[in-house]
C-alpha cells in the first residue's frame, strides 16, 4: 500500500504515533521492477490524484446548494439558444428588435447553448454560470442600443429587457452560490520520482524555496522572508497574478519539507516533499503532496484556470523538471531561453 503524506497541522506522521513504517520504496513498484539505475532514461513520476473536502476524500456533489439550481439554468440555456438558432426572426419579432439582425441572435443563441452544455456537464460549473452573467449584461446592453432603432417597439424590448433583468438576478444568486462554496472543495495530488542523487543534495536544493521557480510550472518567484515563512506569486492566465504567503510546518533535514499557506491568503494550499534512499545506493526517491483549496468569486475562476481539473499534472510535469535539474544540471528549454542550472 502507497503511503501518503500530508502538511495538514492536525495528522501525525506514522513515527510519532509509534505505528511500524511501512514497507521499502520497492514493494510501491510493480512485481519484477526495479528502481531506476544511474544515468538511466528519465523515469516518468508516477501519479495520483483524488478529490478531498475538508481533509476528507470528496463523495457525490461538492456544492448541494447551487448545482442543481445550475443544472436548471442550463436547461434553460439550451432551450433559449435552440430558439434563438432555429427561429431568429420569430424571436426578433416576438422581443420587438428587427429581423436583420437574425445572424446576431444565432451567435447568441450558440453562446446560450454552450454555457448550457458547460453547466450541466462539467463538475465546477461556477466559471460558466459567471459566465451567463456576462452573457446576460451583452444581452441587455444590446437590448438597449435597439431602443434607438426607429422602427423599434419600445414597449417590447422593455418587456424582453425585464425579463432578461429577472434572469440575471437569478444568474448572479447562483453564481454566487457556487463561488461561495468553492473554497470547501480541494483538489489534492500525489507524484513521485526517483533521482540519481543523495538525499541530502535534492532536500538541500529543495529547502531553498527561491528555487522551486525553476522547476515548478506557473510559479513566478518565491521570496524567503524568514526562516519559516516565504512569499509565493504564481502566473495565471491573461497575465494575472495570484499571490500567498506560506509558511514551513514540518522540516527534517534530508528527509521532509512540509508548509501551508497562512491564513486569510488568496490560495488555501499545502504541500509536502518527502526524500528516501532507494535500496541498494540507486538515487533518492522524492514523493510530492500536494493540496489546495481555491478561493471563490473571480479569483476562484483565475486559481481553477491556472492550476486546472488535475493539478497533478503540474507536480508531474515539475518533478520532470526537478530530475532534469538535478541530474543533467539544466531543464531542456525552448529556443531562446536560458537553461536553468543548480
């Protein structure tokens, strides 16, 4: 059985409940296989991830409240766009609008029908209904340049521009029904990797949190403020920026690095890196834990966007990089960018 490691400040470590360790780095490998050799081909980490709410493992919906009301308005949403696609110049006549903008409505009723689609299949589906919010302010900003038309019927725009006003409301409440439990949900990863050096030389690297930049995708620069605590800016998407400060929980020298975020940062986050010998002097194996809790509103969708439905893929992809590192003294890089050496 993997062992799994953890930061979270109310879980012991198996030493100090005084449980027996669990068994070598090989019994977690294959029947037959073998720990990677010196100067062997790159291992590819191996990888596990699971949902978790409240340190606990997630079961069935993870918002009760707001996604079955989001599943209603994506039913909507698909109903709406199907007549906006399929009869745009009834539509335009019923709301009081001409007909010439029939190929408007259409791409309207494209967009109705993919946040549908997006609401009632994916498993956060607060980004899209923040996304009908916007949709519904291009509706009636539309709604009101149509006023200005002269042959507009002013009465029945006013009535499509009450009912869209009604819809939104009903967008935003649940939008912000969801954002709000967004931070109770976490998305928890596991990787691991064994690396052709000496314990004490990959936890050494580690332990210097201005160097996870190098190897971790998405984290721009980490700075140590003092022995304990340290200052973390990741990159988002659009040029955003999402920052925290962390501090250092658990540290063994040679063995563990543990840390969390503090309180009232934007990303709820810990984070756990474990260094073993690997039988028979064959490198170190390094096991990564890693779980965080985005925050809810805008920045939710920011922190969701940059750290994705698998976060484990960032671990993998950045323990690739922490091997590379570590045994070749550079990562590969693309043309025109400097490498990166310990």
């Amino acid at each position: 059985m993997t062992t799994h490691y953890t930061s979270d400040r109310h879980e012991k470590t198996a030493e100090q409940r005084g449980e027996p360790q669990g068994p070598p780095v090989s019994a977690g490998l294959p029947q037959g296989a073998q720990p990677s050799r010196p100067g062997s081909a790159l291992q590819r980490p191996q990888l596990r991830t699971s949902q978790a709410s409240n340190g606990r493992r997630a079961r069935g919906p993870t918002h009760p409240r707001g996604v079955p009301f989001a599943r209603t308005l994506g039913w909507f949403s698909i109903g709406l766009g199907l007549a906006e696609v399929m009869a745009p110049r009834a539509l335009a006549r019923l709301i009081g609008v001409s007909g010439e903008h029939h190929m408007l409505l259409r791409l309207f009723g494209l967009r109705e029908m993919a946040s549908g689609v997006g609401l009632l299949t994916q498993r956060r589906p607060a980004p899209w209904m923040w996304g009908r919010v916007g949709g519904d302010a291009l509706d009636l900003a539309c709604l009101g340049a149509a006023l200005t038309v002269d042959d507009a019927k002013p009465g029945r725009i006013a009535a499509a521009m009450a009912a869209v006003a009604g819809v939104t409301a009903l967008d935003v409440l649940c939008s912000q029904q969801l954002s709000q439990s967004a931070p109770q949900q976490g998305q928890r990863a596991e990787s691991s990797v064994t690396i052709n050096r000496a314990p004490a030389d990959l936890y050494r690297f580690w332990r210097d949190f201005q160097n996870l930049p190098r190897f971790m995708p998405h984290l721009s620069s980490v700075r140590v403020d003092t022995a304990r605590q340290s200052h973390w800016v990741a990159q988002g998407p659009a040029g955003t920026t999402v920052e925290w400060d962390a501090e250092i929980t658990d540290d063994q020298p040679g063995a563990l690095i543990a840390w969390r975020s503090l309180a009232g940062a934007d990303v709820g986050q810990t984070g756990s890196v474990r260094f073993e010998e690997a039988p028979g002097g064959r490198g170190t194996f390094v096991r990564v834990c890693m779980e965080y809790h985005p925050p809810g509103g805008a920045l939710g969708i920011v922190v969701a966007t940059l750290f994705g439905e698998e976060p484990g893929q960032h671990i993998q992809e950045g323990l690739r990089r922490f091997k590379q590192l570590m045994e070749a003294g550079e990562t590969a890089t693309t043309a025109g960018q400097p490498s990166a050496r310990p």
